[in-house]
C-alpha cells in the first residue's frame, strides 16, 4: 500500500476498520446488523439475505436475523462508521474515486511516481519521492527558471517543458518526457481497464429502460384491469336498480290493479241495489214499515260510502313515487380524479416512510385516493374525501319514498330514536349548563351535517326531497312514540337532525332493500360515515335491543358508537383495512365453516379445551394447543392431523393447561406454559429449546401468562394475564419491557385479565382486555394508541374479548367469547363485520378462544366447549 | 474477464503482496477466478515436507457462495478423498462473506494438522485411522513421500 507510508499506524488501522469484511472496500451506506456487526447496504448485505425465507445471516457471527419489512435498507445506519467515512480524507485524497486508481496503481508499484506526478501536474510545491526522475531536483530548484536545466543543472540550451513548464536541457527533458510517456501509457490502460464498468453501465441502463418498460406496461394493463372491474360493477349496480325499479313497479301496478278491482266491485254492487231497491218500490205496493226502515237504512249506508269517495276520506291509494338518487357529479369527478400516478425515485421510495414504502408496491388504484385524506384538515375535507374513497364502487341508491316501515324495523328505528330523546331532554333539563360533551356531539352534528350537504351537492331538489321524507318518519316515529312533544321542532333539534336521520333512513332502505349489496350505499349515508377524527365523541345512552341481524354487512354506524367513552386517536395509518371496501379476504362471506374438526377425548384430532391456536408463516400448518391435554397437535391447512408433542409435567418440553401459542418467522413454536408461569420455545420440529419465567410479579415473572405473539423482529409479547399486564421478551428470552397495569373501567393502559395479544404488520400491539370488553392498542413500545369496543352485544360492542388475529389487510379478527361470535374490525378499530352465534352447530360456537388466520385468508377457531376447531 | 469484481481483484493482490507462510495462490492468466495453490504440509503433521497442488474456483455468486476447492496432489487424510474433494463445513453450509481465499487455505493448512476421523468423506482412510492411528499416519507419511515431494504441478 503506497500510502501507508505517508500515514500513520492508526490512520492504517482506521482504514481497515472502515472496510467492509465483504466487498474488502470502503463503507458505503454501512448498515448495523442486530449482531452488531457492519455491512455495506449494496451489494454486501442485499446479497446476503435469503429471499425466502427473508432472513439474513450474519458473515461475521452466523447470527440469523430477520430482514425488516421494508427490506435491508431499514436496518439501521452505522452512525459511527458513517461519521469515520466523513473524515477529512488523509493528503487531499478523494477517498472513493482515489481508492480505485489508488488499488490498480498499487497493483503495479508505481504509486509514488504517479502520485507525486499528479501533485507536480497541479502546480503544487509538494516533496516529491526520489521515485520520480526529475521530481527530487525540481523540488531543489525552487523558484525554478533561475540557472539552468531544472533536473542536472547544467547551463546550456534548455527547453520549456510543454508539459511542466520548467526549463530543461535536451537529455534530461527526453528523459522527463519519456517517463510522460510510460506514464500516459499506463493511464491509457488504467482507461482501458476501467472501460468495462462503463460498458457495464450501459448495460444496466438499457436493462433498466426495458424494465421501465415492462413496468408501464403491466400498469397499463393494470389501469384496463381496474377501469375494466368498475365499468363491471357499474353494469351489475345497472342491472341490480333496474331489477329494483322493475319489482317496485310490479308492486305497485299490482296494488293499484286490487284497488281498481274493489272499486269496481263496489261500482256493480251499488248498481245492483240501486236496481233491485227501484224494482221492490216499484212492485210491491205494500211495503212492511220494517222493510222500508231497511231499505233507507242500507240507502244511507251506501250514501255514506259514495260520499267518502267524493270527500276523498277513502282515497285511492296514491301509487308511490320512484325517483332516481344519483350523486352522478361525485362519480364523475372521482372518475375523472380516478388513479393518480405516483413516481417516485428509485432510492427515495426505499427510504421513504412505511406508508409510501407499502404503496410503491400498489402505484394505482383506489388507494392512492388516501392522499388526501391522509391529513383532514377539517371534517369537511374528511367527508368529502371518504366519500370520494368510496365513490369508485358508489352507485346511488334509490331514495324510497314514504316508505313504510316493517314492525321490526319500526322497533329498531324507535329505540334508536328513543335513546336520542333521552339527549334531547337531557338538554332541556338543564339548558343553562354548557355541556362540554354536548358541544362536541353539536359540534359533530354540524359537522356531518355540512358533510350532509356536500354529500347532497347532487341535486338540490333531490336533498330536499330527502329532509322532507325525513321530516315526515320523524313525525312517524314522534307519534308511534307518543312520548315527544310537539315544541322539540325547534332550531336545535333540526340542527342535530342529519346525523340522526340519516342512520334511520339507512336502516329503512336496509329493511326495503334487504338484497341490496351495502357497498352500493348511495351517498345519503356519508354523514354517517363521518366522524371527527380526533375528538372524544360522546357515547349515546345505549339500549340492548339486540339488533344483531344475522347477515354480515358494513356497518359504518357501528364503530362511532362503539368507540365513544374511549379516546380515540386515530392515527393517519396506511393499513389497507382502513380505506378498501371490500378487503382480500370475504368476511362478510364468511359464517359457514369450510373445515371442522375435533371432538372431546385425547386421541388424534380429539381436543380437552383447546384454546390457542397458531399458524406457521412457514409451512401453513395449524398449532392447536390442546389445553387439557397438556400437548400442542399440529395439522396441516386442511385438518390432516400431523404429529402431537407435550405431555403433563413441569419438565423441559412438559406442560400444565398451555394457552397462547404462536410461531414466529424462523418456525419457532411459542408457547405459554400456564400453570407452570412460563414460556417454552420449541423448534420446527416441536423439539424443546429453552423455557424462561417462573410464578411472580417481578420484571420477567410471570402470572398465569396467556396469549403470546411475536412481533416480525422476534420479539415474544406475553399477555401476563393475573399480573394485568403484557411483558416483552427478546426472542432468547431476555426481558425488555412491560406495559399496562391493573384497573378496570376505560382508562388507557388498565388492564383486566388480559387474555391475548396480537402484533400487526405495521408494528401495533392490540391486547384484548377482556374483563373490560375492549381492544387495546398500543405500539410496540407500549405506548397506548387507542381502544374499541365496549360491553354489549350490538355490533362493534363485545363481552370477554379473547383471541385476536390480523390479517395481511389490517382488518383485525377479534373472538367476541361471550357472545359467541367474531367480530372483524378495521385496523383503526372501525367495525366491519361478524358471524357466529351460541350453539354446537357448523358455524356456531361455545366459548370461543383463539384465532389464526391461514395464508389463504381463512381464519382458524378454536372453539373451546365444543372441543373442536373450525376453519372459516 | 469483464467486470471481475473488485473484491476478487483486491483479494488477489493482497495474497500475492502479503502472502501467507506455506502458501501461495496464483490466478490462472486466462481466468482471474481460477486459483493455482500450492500448500505446504504443516509441520509436525504426517503431510511435513509434501508440497500439496490445490486448485481453487471462485464461483460466479463468490464471495456469497464458497469456493470451490480440490486437492490436486493424493494424500491419505480422513477427510478428503481419492478425488481431492475436501469435507470442511466452511466450504458448505458454513460458508460465510466474511471469509477469504486466504482464510480458506488456512482452514485447509488446519484441516491437515487435525484431521477428523468422525466426520469423515473418506471412510476407509476414516476407519484406518480410527482402528490404528499410528499405522494410519505413517500411511499418510507414505503417501506424503510418494506423492507430494518434488512433484510438479498437475494439470
């Protein structure tokens, strides 16, 4: 090495530490491996990671390491080395371009003439090393031009160099200019050898332009695949409304064709007694009194009918009107808006945030839309841009009008009023009193009301319409009430109306038109859609008529009740469950089970109260832990039954009544060990690895542990279920942390039994609580995001929340126990859909436990008193 | 050789500036990833004295996948067979970035001095040595003298 002679030991030895042990060059963006060891991002640590698996071995330690979601390039910087490369560079070297001459030049032992010619070459007064022919002596010279030749000193005719400008005599200049020579020569070849790298580059340039064009390509295909499923879904939404309008008419012509019917009945019948009374006052002379009393009596009879006719008392029945709701404007401008493209720069979109980071993979669509709402920033903007999110699958509805009501309907509409006459009067009771949690509910109110209007903006005619037929069930409702008096008609009340009406009006098109696909909600239900982001809403006086219709559909009411009491925060988030409509995996499709198998007994494929269950992310096998039976069975996806492990006993790999259980990146079973307060580890294989926790409080202890999950960096999260609390573990299980303590009610980080905890691919933890009927949420350091649901059995309500599962969507899967139920939620806690009931039929469940959720989206139950497994 | 990766260029250049003792490692002039080696047997082990040929191949994947190397030269060790393939983890699945050509060859030099008769490839040699380790390294010694003195490079 030519420069180590100039430099000093440690300059050396800091230069070699600033090497990567893989490329053997510099650092360049060097990455910190868990293991502590650096690598360079490109091609060094890229190259390692096994794109299966995605798992990245350590060259130096062999550590296996689990590659972060958005790929090597998040692991994290080696500041300190980064720092290092930073260093003012020793003698003026560019390090990097200087390092690939530098290593060529050394290769041939000619660095020291060539790095002192350069320096000469730059006009620089430098000491130059005798390898150099006339360097050392021109260094003597000085000032140069004085005496004579500038190498030997002799006086006699001398040159100017053309290529140092110095004066030199004949031999001593060809010398110098043959050394020029071999010097140029060897620059050539250093060109030439460098030549390559750039054919090279060109290469990859020409790669790039085909991929760039096979990518853009493959979108346009992508953007006729899309416009293709929409103008598919506009003709089904076509054919759908004019079935619609075809069985209204069909209705309606029938019933006016009965009336027309009775009519004329009544016409022929009234003839005829016109007839007959003529003819018997006409031939019989001799009328009985009571004959002709009768007579009269049934004259005024009939009068009094004909007369009801001409009073309009006994109306014909006015057919109904049909109009056609059609936000048209909206489709046009969300089509017209429909699918941004998004460019982003090659090395920006892999250091850019997780949310570009996961939509880079998905440039079009529907998603993009998230733009604007990713920061609403009024609940006008909010409305509108949910509704335009929406809008790509929206087609109006048909407004029915004057619709009436079905008992039940009628039931569920009053209850739903009822509780909002409570709020009235609750106000009126104390009007002087400002009610802080009032003025956010009036606050909401107009807010969706303004969303109202927007939503609206169709048609004026259309939305006047619409409050005039809400004016009218209102006053339905008032009176099959009884209870309101006629004064609530003023100003506060309408003010508070959208939001209320707009709920009662779905629910009627949702009894009218129980065939009518919910996505197809035309825009009157977007104010119920709206919540204030970040405002505590109030939670309504709740009444538990159970509403609980059987068919799985959206309800967007839901989790704006369910979430009141509770803080919500709901933050900006990427999750796809937060803004598809209709998620990859068909919940609301869900409700028969595909797969059941199990029965009480301790054979193969017999269960004693199996409560957790897992999924491997590897192989797809399903981990049942056979809680009574003290052992973990493993089948596949389908319910083959593949092999048990476990037996009673506090020994390695024994168990006493395990719960949770989880399989992590690498295969690794974990589970929790209940009576023995501890987890085990085992291996693919089911053989053990290590256990760790014993029975206690400390940090590290554990109480009756429950569910386990493991985050995508290993680390185990233990639901530490009589100690109320959840503690992490490295994935050797080494302590890290713990969050949440005892306490009831609906404060933020208080738990009550919690029983299992699930960790998101975006890095949330959601915890059920179970004794307080709510998930919460929290990052991965503990901190508290926010909670859902609270007790009862409306939908988004739940009793003893137990296992949890999250899709690839976000949708999160919660196992309502003690209702008998799963309930699938949003990644922001928004209620989406459920099945299940009480019972031991296919679909029904006794004491639900755990969940898993199968690669092909199927969610795996474990249902407890009926010692099986069912696989939806 | 178009774009010969600058860590087999750098690697080369330090094994022949800073060669290590008992070694030598010598890129064939028509493929830069094709190794001429030469080992010395390490001292106080049966292969004392012999000069080992090896031959080393950097594969296209190198440095993420191991060389590959063969003894050229017969010798009778426990973990290396009659057609100088080699059984050393690091060569396969234990095979690492971080490893070099020179730190191969010294696993090689070491592999040697400590042959493993219960990891073997060869399982005669293995069996020899297991039963009579005396008689099995005076064969080596034998084989040494036979094979690995003042012989010239094979082909």
């Amino acid at each position: 090495m030519s420069d180590s002679e100039n430099m000093t030991y440690s300059a050396e030895h800091v230069q070699q530490l600033l090497r990567c042990s893989v490329c053997l060059d510099r650092f360049k963006q060097p990455k910190l491996l868990p293991c502590q060891h650096t690598f360079c991002l490109s091609p060094c640590i890229e190259g390692l990671v096994d794109r299966l698996t995605r798992i990245l071995r350590c060259p130096e330690c062999r550590a296996d390491h689990i590659v972060p979601r958005g790929g090597p390039s998040h692991f994290p910087n080696n500041l300190t080395i980064i720092s290092f490369l930073e260093l003012p560079p020793l003698n003026g070297e560019r390090p990097n371009v200087e390092a690939v001459v530098e290593s060529r030049a050394a290769a041939q032992n000619v660095s020291s003439t060539r790095s002192s010619y350069r320096s000469q070459a730059a006009g620089r007064p430098t000491n130059r090393g005798p390898g150099l022919g006339i360097g050392g002596r021109d260094a003597g010279e000085g000032g140069g031009g004085g005496g004579g030749c500038a190498a030997c000193r002799t006086e006699g005719r001398l040159a100017r160099c053309s290529h140092c400008d110095q004066l030199l005599c004949e031999s001593c200049k060809r010398a110098h200019m043959d050394m020029v020579r071999t010097d140029v020569n060897r620059l050539v070849s250093q060109v030439r050898r460098v030549l390559p790298q750039v054919t090279e580059q060109i290469n990859t340039v020409g790669r790039k332009g085909a991929q760039l064009q096979n990518r853009c390509e493959s979108l346009k295909s992508e953007v006729a695949e899309i416009i293709e499923k929409h103008i598919r879904d506009l003709k089904t939404r076509e054919r759908l409304l004019a079935e619609d309008i075809d069985s209204f008419v069909l209705g309606e012509l029938r019933g006016l064709r009965t009336h027309q019917e009775n009519l004329e009945v009544e016409l022929a019948s009234m003839a005829s007694f016109c007839d007959s009374a003529e003819s018997t006052l006409s031939r019989t002379r001799h009328l009985t009194d009571g004959d002709l009393v009768e007579l009269k009596r049934q004259c005024v009879e009939n009068m009094a009918t004909l007369r009801d006719y001409e009073n309009g008392t006994l109306r014909p029945p006015v057919p109904r009107n049909i109009q056609l709701s059609a936000e048209s404007q909206f489709l046009t401008s969300t089509i017209s808006n429909f699918g941004d493209l998004i460019i982003t720069s090659g090395s920006s979109a892999l250091q850019a945030s997780d949310m570009a980071g996961t939509r880079t993979s998905n440039m079009l669509g529907v998603p993009q839309r998230r733009t604007t709402m990713r920061a609403p920033e009024t609940a006008t903007d909010y409305a509108l841009s949910v509704l335009s999110s929406r809008s790509s699958s929206l087609s109006p509805g048909i407004a029915r009008r004057g619709g009436e009501l079905q008992p039940r309907n009628a039931r569920s509409a009053q209850v739903n009023f009822a509780d909002e006459d409570l709020y009235e009067e609750d106000e009126e009771d104390s009007p002087p009193r400002s009610h802080p949690l009032r003025r956010a509910h009036r606050q909401t109110s107009s807010d969706s009301r303004i969303a109202g209007l927007m939503g609206g903006g169709g048609g004026s005619d259309n939305s006047n319409a619409i409050s005039r037929q809400r004016r009218q069930n209102r006053i339905r409702r008032h009176r099959s009430l009884g209870a309101l008096p006629s004064s609530n008609e003023n100003s506060d009340q309408t003010e508070s109306s959208p939001e209320r009406e707009i709920p009662d009006r779905r629910r009627t098109r949702m009894f009218t038109l129980p065939d009518s696909d919910e996505e197809s909600v035309g825009i009157g239900m977007a104010p119920s859609l709206t919540y204030p982001p970040r405002r505590p809403v109030r939670t309504p006086i709740r009444f538990d008529v159970s509403l609980n219709s059987p068919e799985p559909e959206e309800d967007e009411e839901g989790p704006r009740r369910s979430r009141g009491g509770a803080q919500v925060h709901v933050r900006a988030d990427n999750s796809p469950s937060m803004y598809v409509t209709t998620p990859r995996n068909k919940y609301n499709q869900k409700g028969q089970a595909m797969i059941r198998f199990g029965e009480r007994g301790n054979g193969e494929r017999q269960f004693t109260w199996p409560r957790g269950v897992a999924v491997s992310p590897l192989d797809d096998f399903i981990f049942v832990s056979d809680s009574s039976n003290h052992r973990v069975q493993v089948f596949d996806n389908t319910g083959v039954y593949i092999r048990s492990f476990g037996c009673y006993g506090q020994g390695d790999g024994e168990f006493d009544c395990l719960a949770g259980i989880t399989v992590n990146g690498l295969g690794q079973i974990i589970i929790s060990d209940r009576y023995n307060h501890r987890i085990q580890i085992f291996d693919r294989g089911g053989n053990f690895q290590r256990a760790f926790g014993s029975e206690g409080t400390d940090d590290g202890q554990l109480n009756y542990p429950w569910g386990v999950a493991c985050d995508n960096m290993g680390f185990i999260y233990v639901c530490d279920k009589e100690n109320h609390r959840i503690q992490v573990f490295q994935s050797n299980g080494t302590f890290v942390r713990k969050f949440g303590r005892l306490g009831n009610g609906n404060a933020a980080g208080h738990f009550d039994n919690p029983h299992y905890v699930a960790v998101s691919s975006d890095n949330k933890v959601y915890v059920s609580d179970s004794s307080n009927h709510r998930i919460q949420v929290f990052s991965i350091y503990g901190d508290f995001l926010f909670s859902f649901g609270i007790s009862g059995t409306l939908r988004g309500q739940m009793k003893f929340p137990r296992g949890i599962a999250i899709d690839n969507q976000g949708f999160v899967v919660v196992a309502d126990s003690g209702n008998n139920r799963v309930q699938i939620f949003r990644a922001d806690g928004r209620y989406y859909s459920m099945f299940g009931a009480w019972g031991s039929e296919n679909g029904q469940f006794k004491g639900i436990e755990g969940l898993a959720i199968l690669s092909n989206g199927n969610v795996v139950v474990s249902d407890r008193e009926n010692h099986r497994i069912q696989i939806f | 050789m178009a774009g010969l990766p600058r860590r087999i260029i750098k690697e080369t250049q330090r094994l022949q500036a800073d060669p290590v003792p008992g070694i030598s490692a010598i890129p064939d002039e028509a493929n830069a990833r094709h190794f001429k080696v030469e080992v010395a047997g390490p001292v106080k082990s049966p292969y004392e004295g012999g000069t080992f040929h090896l031959e080393l191949f950097l594969p296209e994947e190198y440095p993420m996948s191991a060389p590959k190397v063969r003894f050229m030269t017969r010798i009778y060790h426990p973990n290396i067979d009659k057609l100088g393939r080699i059984c050393l983890d690091i060569l396969k699945d234990k095979w690492s970035p971080a490893l070099q050509i020179r730190t191969v060859l010294l696993s090689i030099q070491a592999l040697l001095s400590a042959p493993n008769p219960d990891d073997p490839l060869d399982t005669n040699v293995a069996e020899a040595w297991k039963k009579d380790e005396e008689s099995a390294i005076e064969e080596a010694r034998q084989f040494t003298r036979q094979h690995a003195m003042g012989n010239k490079p094979q082909q």
